[in-house]
C-alpha cells in the first residue's frame, strides 16, 4: 500500500488529542504508583533504594502503557487518516431515465416492422434489461401527454403497462413533445441523480421546436432523440391488423420527419440517433445516461477521502485481547495502591 505523503492528513485530527491524554496517563501512574513517594520522607533516600524489591520496576512494561498504547491507536484510527481520494460511489446502471413515447397515428406505419409503435415498445424492454436495477418511467404523448409508469426498476411491471399501449387510446392527434418533456422533467425533478429524457418518435411538431429547446435549457435532464422510420415511410395497420385505406381504398402512408427531427435536436442539442435491428441503440442511450449522470454529480460533489482508519482496528483488537491475560487488571490496581519493598 502506498502512501502518498504530500496528501496525508487527518479527516478529524481533534482526535489526536487523545494521545495526550494517554501520555499524562502514564505520568501520572508512574508518579503515584512509584515506591520511593511514599517512603521518601521516612527511610534516607541513600538507603530507600537497597530496600526496593525491584529498583528497576518503574521502567518495565505495565499494563498502564498498554492502556495507552491503545489509546494512541485508538486515537490515530479515529482521527482518519488518508492520503487518497476515492471516486463517488457510481453505479453504471442508476442513472434515472424516463421514456417519452409518441403514440400518434403515424407510429402504426410498418415500415419497421412489425410497426414502429412495437419496435419502440421492444427497444424499452430491452432497455430495461440493460438498465437492470435502475429506475425506468414511461410517457406518452401524441396531441396530450400522459404519465403511464412512474420510476420504476421492475421490467415486468413496465411490461405489463407497455404491451397494452395502443395508438387509439390517445384523445388528440398531433405531436405534443413539448407535453411530454414537462411530464417526464416533473417525474425527474423526485429523483436524487440527474436524469435522462428519451423521445421515441418518428417526427415533430416544427411549432413545438423554439419552446422544446427553452425548455431544455431550463432543466438539468439530458434530452435524447430516438429516431424509428425509414425515409419511404410505410402503410400504416390498422387495430385489426389489416392496412388502413383512404376513401379512395389507397393505402395510407405512415410519413417519417427526419428533417424536422433534426431541426429539434440541432436547436435544442439534443443528441439524436435512430432504432436499430441489434442493441447498439439502447447502448448508446444508456451510455449518454450514465456519463450525464456522472458529470452532473462531479460538478455537484464534494471532494471524498478514502478512509485508512479501518486498518487500525486489527491491531487494535489484538491489544484488547490482551486485556484477558490473568492478573493484568488486578496488578494494575494494586500496584498503584501500593508500593512492593523488604
């Protein structure tokens, strides 16, 4: 174990003072329970020493100097020493995170199949797994926003929620982002960390874009952008499963705003990216949580000291064992009672 001296110090070196009080024990026992104290007045000083059983007595090891010897370790264990800094304690898999997802008509197309709406819900559950033991919560929005799911690190329980989500359950058409970003930001602002806000959305309201981006300013969460469609887009299904028709019979074409999804995120500089058919996507949105997550608690967190006390409790367990020798307690008492001569 190294120890870096420039950096040594006590965390509360008020303790130290506790190595006085050992000190002035000794003395103090010495002094009382030396023999010549007594008898100094009575028996000539040149003749007191022949008659000492043990003129010597007064610089063995007594039990008094293992009182203070512990007492010193006692008082450096206390004290804290440390010479190292130590990281907060993160964990890559708490950082809190709350899902906006869009539940407009255009999120049935099938241009990622099975829908875009399913492929989102898949991305959240596996999300989830990845985020094992982190708090999840769930939004929705299409012309309203709603809260679905609170925080929560129970997959099944977001599960349960996530695969009865339906287009139709939405009261209003429209693209209301700027709803769900206060909806998610109100479930965040409960959370101790600094959270992450993740829109799954296939498009966005370009009136919404100067207020979105306000607003972003004004919170500490990390916004992110997932991107479902392609750029041909794709008929949108209907609840029957069957493609939904126009008057004319035509299919009708679920559209993907790519170029206003891009607008938002160059205004509001929200990291954008799309789903992707392997996992590199829910990554990337746990990787981007986490590091918002951490540079928002380093900006924030006091400098901790890693604490070296701890080691000191071994050897001072051994000098309590010591205590148990037989007859230690009652030589200390009777020895500074009285003094042992001829």
């Amino acid at each position: 174990m190294d120890i870096n001296l420039d950096a040594f110090h006590f965390l509360r070196p008020h303790w130290l003072w506790l190595i006085a009080v050992a000190a002035v024990l000794v003395v103090l026992w010495h002094a009382l329970s030396d023999p010549r104290r007594r008898w100094r007045g009575i028996i000539a000083p040149h003749l007191l020493t022949h008659l000492l059983v043990d003129p010597h007595r007064f610089w063995r090891v007594r039990p008094v100097h293992l009182t203070a010897l512990t007492l010193t370790v006692l008082a450096v264990a206390a004290a804290g020493p440390t010479w190292e800094q130590e990281a907060p304690p993160f964990s890559q898999d708490t950082a809190p995170l709350v899902v906006a997802l869009d539940l407009s008509a255009s999120m049935n197309a099938t241009d990622i199949p099975p829908t875009r709406l399913d492929r989102c819900k898949q991305k959240i559950k596996e999300l989830m797994k990845l985020r094992n033991g982190a708090r999840t919560g769930l939004v929705v929005y299409a012309g309203t926003a709603h809260m679905v799911v609170p925080p929560t690190d129970d997959p099944d329980f977001m599960g349960l929620f996530l695969d009865a989500l339906d287009t139709s359950l939405m009261p209003r058409a429209g693209k209301n982002a700027l709803g769900a970003l206060q909806q998610a930001d109100h479930l965040l602002s409960k959370e101790p960390a600094a959270g992450t806000i993740v829109f799954c959305t296939d498009g966005f309201d370009r009136n919404q874009i100067p207020a979105f981006a306000k607003a972003i300013g004004q919170q500490r969460a990390l916004v992110l952008l997932l991107a479902v469609g392609t750029a041909r887009g794709g008929p949108l299904r209907s609840q029957n499963g069957g493609v939904v028709t126009d008057s004319a019979g035509h299919p009708q074409q679920g559209k993907f705003d790519l170029a206003a999804l891009q607008a938002a995120a160059a205004a509001a500089d929200a990291p954008l990216t799309s789903v992707r058919l392997d996992d590199d996507d829910v990554a990337w949105v746990q990787r981007r949580a986490v590091s918002h997550m951490q540079a928002a608690e380093e900006r924030n967190a006091q400098v901790r000291w890693k604490e070296a006390g701890y080691y000191l409790c071994f050897p001072l367990a051994l000098l309590a064992a010591l205590w148990f020798r037989r007859g230690w307690v009652g030589s200390l008492a009777a020895r500074t009672a009285a003094g042992r001569f001829v």
